[in-house]
C-alpha cells in the first residue's frame, strides 16, 4: 500500500512524499530502512546503496524531519539513518521524540568529522541513539560516502535489526563475517589474583556502556584503566571530556608517554593504536600508525597484547558491547598469561559481536549484565590488594 504525505518545501509550494505501509512481519521479510537527511546528495548515495542489497528496502526518504517524525507511525521502518544536522529541530531533539515513541526502533546517525559534530553525535547516542557513522568534509566526500554506506552503514543496520528481529545470523565484523550459534563452554575456573590494571575493548554502544561502568568508580580507584573505544579522530578526545564531567577519575585521551596512574582513565586516539611499554620501574602509553586489525585503529587486541606482555597474570581485561570480533585474540593472549576476562551479557548489548565472540571461545570468567559491571569489577581489583604492596611496574608517584 501506499500512502501520499504532502510537505510544504517553500510558501506556496508542496511536495508529494511517497512511502510504503509497513507489511504484515514475516521472519524473512527484508529490513525495512527509513532515511532523514537534508541533504539531496547524500539522500541518492544511502537510497543507490541500500537498493542494491536484496536484504533491505527503503521505506521512506525524506528531508524534513518533523514529516519524518509522523511518517514512522504510518511506515513502521525496522531502522531509522538519520543526519545529526537537521534543518528544523536538532538531530538530538529528534533522537529523543524518535526514542520517547518507538523505545526499540534503532537509531544510526549521519555525523561529519568536526568538533561540534562529535559532540552532537555524543549526546545523541546518550539520548538513546544506537550508532554512527561519519563522513569526511573533503573533495573526496561522494567517494567515500559511499564507501562508508557499503562498508559500516549497512552492516550495522542489519547487525542491530537481529537484535530487534531474530530472524538471522548476528553480523560480527565489518566485513560480514558470521559466527553460528554455538553452545557456549565455560572457561577453566582460575585463582582471582591481584589486578594492576583494567584494560576495556568496546565499539558500538560504547560512549554509554563507558559512562554506566567508569561513572561507578571511585576517584581513588586503585588501578590505571586503558580503553580502546572504536572511533574516528575528534570523536575520542569529545568522549573522555565528556566522560571526565560524569566520572570521579581524571578521563583523558592517551598521550605518548604519560605514566600509567592508579585512579587515570586514557582513551586510545582515533585512528592510532594505544599500548603500554615497559620503562624501568614506570609504565608509559605509546601511540602508533600501525596497519589496522580486525579493520580497526586503535585495535583492542593491540591494546591487550601490550597490557598482557607488561602485566601478564595481574591484567583484567573487559569486552564490553560491539560489532566485529576485535579483542579476541587479545583476551586469548591475557588468558594464556594467566590474566582475567569479563564479558558483557547479550541481553544488556547493544551489538554481542566482540562480546559474544569471547564467550563462544570460551575465554571469559564471567559474563555479566552491564548493571553489575561495575561492582564485580571493583570486587576484583581489591582482591589481595594490600595497601603495603609495591609493585616495581606500575608508578605511584
């Protein structure tokens, strides 16, 4: 069926938007995709691409966001791809009326590599926004945009409409990798033994999932913390300044050669990974343009890789909520030096890729809901921890 919505473009002159009523839900039926951009352009490249994928269809393509917003009722989309600069209203102001109306319809972001586009996009995804993907402001725009749509865009639609849908495998990576459902082994139980740093690996859902763990912590928290968050450059710096207002500890984004603090939280820079080195008796952040891995920089297996070498049996490692697998050849390697590995539930997960990942292999000692995150975490990093305890590779001062 379908339906005519008249919007008024300027005085005078009314356009006809034609969109298609939602269909009875069948398993197989393919996702239905709801596009808002103000932009003509950037409208053509999401429709050309999406229409290509004989998983999806579009539903409706508008501009104009308040005729969106009535729209969905009416077209009952399975994803809504959004740009965060609206023409009328906030794209934040829209995220939350999208969000207050339909509490399950998911929500991806169209954002630019700017400062005040990173910190809309931020505040977005913490008004109940599921994902983004960003787009350079250069010559190069149309190539990459489209680039961008194949790649990231429509992965994450199809990787977040399984979670709402259950009708197919989960999406695990960016390049359509899939992983089967399995029955999941229990790791080998191990000794607790004392923790000297909590390295995090987390991609999409991760500026909230950060904010409910960190944001638990006390300022005197007795152990460094580094994070591999997936993100682009801007991004990472607007999310520990972000992080930093919520949280008692200082949150920065890692800089090369910075001591690894009891009580400091460093965010890997986008598009650098972040290890840890040892020098004498201090541990330092390092930064690199190394080759991606898993299609990811910073890549959480570079990061665990290091904390295993540095710290071995006294790493704690957390997988929180995320596409793709990256971080499980890391936990793999904190695992055989005899460190930790907690992992996110699926129910409290955005995207159970990375996550789940871990859990089929086997390689966590709990798998938690992100509500009690927190305090297991706590539990364990003051497990045989004696305030008299001085460990040579980790400064205090």
């Amino acid at each position: 069926m379908v339906t005519d919505y008249i919007r008024e473009r300027t005085p005078g002159t009314r356009d006809i938007v034609k969109c298609r009523e939602a269909d009875t839900y069948t398993g197989m039926s393919k996702i239905r995709v709801f596009i808002v951009n103000r932009a003509v352009v950037m409208r053509r490249i999401i429709s050309d691409e999406i229409k290509r994928d004989k998983e999806l269809e579009i539903v409706g393509n508008v501009a104009n966001e308040k005729i969106a917003l009535s729209m969905i009722k009416h077209v009952k989309p399975d994803v809504v791809s959004m740009d965060i600069e609206m023409s009328v209203m906030e794209g934040i102001e829209v995220v939350g009326k999208i969000r207050n109306r339909h509490p399950d319809l998911p929500i991806i972001m169209f954002s630019t590599l700017s400062q005040r586009a990173a910190r809309n996009t931020l505040e977005a995804l913490s008004q109940g926004a599921n994902d983004y993907i960003t787009i350079p402001m250069s010559s190069q725009r149309v190539t990459i945009a489209r680039q961008r749509v194949r790649e990231e865009l429509i992965p994450k639609i199809k990787s977040l409409c399984f979670k709402i849908r259950h009708s197919a495998p989960s999406v695990l990576s960016l390049n359509q990798e899939f992983i089967t459902p399995i029955t999941i082994p229990v790791a080998k139980t191990m000794r607790e033994t004392r923790v000297d740093v909590l390295a995090i690996g987390v991609s999409t859902g991760g500026p909230n999932a950060l904010a409910e763990v960190l944001s638990r912590f006390p300022k005197d928290f007795p152990v460094p913390i580094v994070i591999v968050q997936h993100m682009p450059p801007i991004f990472t710096k607007c999310l520990s300044e972000r992080l930093s207002l919520k949280c008692a500890m200082s949150v920065q984004e890692g800089i090369a050669g910075r001591s690894l603090l009891p009580g400091h939280v460093w965010i890997a820079p986008g598009n650098y990974h972040m290890t840890v080195v040892q020098k004498g008796c201090r541990v330092e952040l390092a930064i690199n343009q190394r080759p991606q891995e898993n299609s990811c920089r910073p890549s959480v297996d570079v990061l665990f890789r290091s904390v295993a070498r540095v710290f071995g049996y006294r790493t704690l490692g957390l997988i929180l909520t995320g596409m793709g697998r990256d971080g499980l050849r890391g936990c793999e390697t904190i695992r055989a030096n005899g460190g930790q590995i907690l992992a996110q539930d699926e129910v409290s997960s955005v995207v159970w890729g990375m996550p789940g990942a871990v859990v089929h292999a086997g390689l966590a000692d709990n798998v938690l809901p992100l509500s009690a995150m927190a305090s297991e975490i706590q539990r364990r990093v003051q497990m045989n921890r004696s305030e008299s305890t001085v460990q040579c590779n980790l400064t205090t001062s």
